[in-house]
C-alpha cells in the first residue's frame, strides 16, 4: 500500500479540530500531505530518490536493476500462449464435458437425485483458473499437478453416486473456467495470476507496464476493475461510469497502490450508490476501494482481502502519522469498523500481507462486507 506522504509528518498535527468530515474529498485531504517531488513507480507513487542525492539515486537504480535480472526467467514466460498449447486446452474441454455426462450416467443408475448442494457450485474452481492460467502462461510445469480427475469409476451407492455429481460440476467448473481465461488478454491473465495462484504456486511473474483494465460486465450492469490502483484510477473509473450509466456494481480484483486514489475512487463509488464485489484477490489499498460500495458482496469461491502498513521507500510510516487518521476517518464514514481495518493493517509489514478469507464472518461484524456468500450478513 503506497502512501503519498510528506518525509516528515509531525505527531499530534492531526487535531480532532482537523478530522475531516464526510463532505471532505479524504483522499485530496490525504495528497495535502505530499512532498512536491512524487513519481509514480512500477504503479506506486514514491517520492523522486534522486531528489534525496546522488548516491542515493545510483542505489535505488543499482537495487532496481537487480529486481529486474531477477525477475528475467519469470518474465521471459509472458509469452503469447502457441496454437498448439490453446489447441490442448480446448481439447480438455471436451475431454471434461465427455466425462461429466459419462459421470450423471454412473450416478443416474443409482438414483434420480440430482441435486448436490449449493456449497458444491464452486468446486474446484480456483484450483481450475489457476491450471488454465498457468497453461497459457508456460507456467506447465507449476500446475500440471492441478489437471482433472480423470477416473471413471462405477457407483455403487447413494453416497458414491452424489460424489459423481460432484466430480462432474467439477469438470463443468474446469469448462468454464478455460473459457474465461481464453479469452483475456496475455497481461490481464499476468495480473489474474499474481493476484490468485502466485502465492499457491512459488513464482510470479513480472507486471511491467501491465495496465489495468476497465471492464464492462452484463450489458452495462457492472464493471470489473483489474490491476494496480495507478495515478489516473478514478479518473478512469469515472470515465467508465460515463460509459455504463446503468452499472449497479463494481467487481475488483487488485494488488494495491495508491490510498489516495483508493479513497478518491471509494467516496466516487459511494456518491453513486453502487455495490462493490470482489472478482480476483483484493490486496494493500484495493480493500479501501471495496469499502466504497453501498452494499459489499462476497461470493464463493471467496477471494481473500489483504491488509499491511503503509509505507514509503523507507519504509513503514509511523503509526502517529496524520495519515492513519485520514484513512481511519474515511473508513468510518462508510460505516465500517475503523479500528477492526486499522488493525488488520498494523499487523503487517509494508513486506508482508495479512490474509483474511474471504469467507470469515469476522468481516461482516466489522461491517467490511454486508453479505457473504453462505457465511453471514452484517447488521443493519
């Protein structure tokens, strides 16, 4: 989570006489804080280091150039995927739809009960986007391990005859899972990977310039956010509403960034009365933006949201700094339990994540989200 702060920021300047109010653009109160020399860097804003000095300059690029060779073999795998592997992949599918109609056959010669629960809608599924964007990404030898089961074995009960129907809403799952990522684009499958399989997986790959995409959903009723919370994002989201007057929902999937563009876009969504969804994982400032929705969903199979300490190049901020009050403030206007938030920030690193599943009901008390999937609603 990137804060765009001042090198100093003194304790005790953030009065109670200052705390903003809901008509104050939090966000902007929170860019009063900048230093004049701010760059934005790999999708964060940093203040400039060569305004710091030379030496200072020569390390930050000596650093930076070391970050590169490293991430050299994980970028040189951001291929365009060849026809012969999206030919493969195609060729599953209908290997899956063959034996999910061969698996209801096995099951049906048992009994006539279809129905396998609702907590079985998602089976499999991020076990299946992670393998099909892994293929397409020549990442094979990471996720050959996640391909699907293959067996065809007779049912010989009830009980055998439901774990069928299971394992064929699996390949169902797999099928619609392929044809997703077949038709994103090379960098929103980079993005979708980093966001949820990188951490499953051990390898990640290098997001150099990777947009982020600003997506129309079910005929102008949503729009789906993915990618970094860049200089420009609420500008763009704005200009996307423009576009999609009738949108009632915002579904993201981010990594981080800015908290003064998080905030900007979360005060922009709830001005308009949208809900907000979580698509892909929401990490470092995306929560922020999540918490802008007048209603905040989370649906199975529950992406997580991660939470660390704001920070600047050198590091964590204080906790004293006005900048914790701006974000708490902001945090409580959108009638969510600042100090739940606060601290599951304050419990993590700039360097690390503090996960919460997206299923822990810890998260409808706290008001983060008002209705979780077969979990919890929280209280009016």
């Amino acid at each position: 989570m990137s804060a765009m702060l001042p090198r100093k920021c003194e304790r005790g300047t953030f009065s109670s006489r200052m705390r903003p109010t809901i008509s104050d653009g939090y966000g902007k109160l929170l860019k009063s804080h900048l230093a004049p020399n701010m760059i934005n860097y790999d999708n964060f804003t940093h203040p400039d280091p060569c305004v710091h000095s030379a030496m200072y300059c020569f390390t930050h690029i000596l650093l930076v150039l070391i970050a590169s060779l490293a991430m050299q073999c994980a970028s040189a795998q951001q291929l365009v995927p060849s026809a012969t592997v999206v030919a493969d992949l195609v060729k599953e599918t209908h290997e899956a739809e063959r034996l999910a109609n061969a698996l209801r056959e096995l099951a049906k010669k048992v009994d006539d009960y279809y129905w396998i629960g609702t907590m079985y809608n998602e089976v499999d599924v991020p076990a299946h986007i992670c393998y099909s964007l892994g293929m397409l990404l020549g990442l094979e030898k990471y996720v050959r391990r996640l391909r699907f089961d293959r067996s065809l074995r007779p049912a010989r009960n009830s009980e055998e005859a439901h774990a069928r129907r299971v394992q064929a809403q699996s390949l169902d799952n797999f099928v619609m899972a392929v044809n997703a990522t077949l038709k994103q684009s090379p960098s929103q499958r980079t993005i979708a990977w980093n966001l949820d399989c990188a951490n499953k997986y051990g390898i990640a790959l290098q997001e150099k310039g990777e947009p982020t995409f600003y997506e129309i959903l079910d005929e102008g009723r949503g729009i789906k956010i993915l990618g970094a919370i860049e200089t420009g994002f609420t500008a763009k989201l704005r200009a996307t509403l423009a576009r999609a007057p009738k949108a009632t929902f915002i579904a993201l999937g981010s990594g981080g960034g800015s908290v003064a563009e998080a905030i900007d876009s979360g005060q922009l969504i709830r001005s308009k009365g949208l809900a907000t969804t979580i698509w892909n994982n929401c990490y470092s400032a995306c929560p922020l933006v999540f918490l802008g929705g007048v209603e905040r969903h989370i649906h199975s199979p529950y992406p997580s949201l991660g939470f660390h300490q704001i920070s600047t190049p050198g590091g964590a901020i204080s906790t004293n700094s006005p900048v914790y009050a701006i974000v708490a403030a902001y945090i409580r206007s959108m009638g969510v339990n600042d100090q739940f938030v606060l601290s599951a920030m304050l419990s993590a690193t700039p360097a690390q994540m503090n996960m919460v599943n997206g299923a822990d009901t810890r998260l409808c008390d706290a008001r983060i989200a008002t209705w979780i999937q077969r979990a919890c609603e929280a209280a009016r």
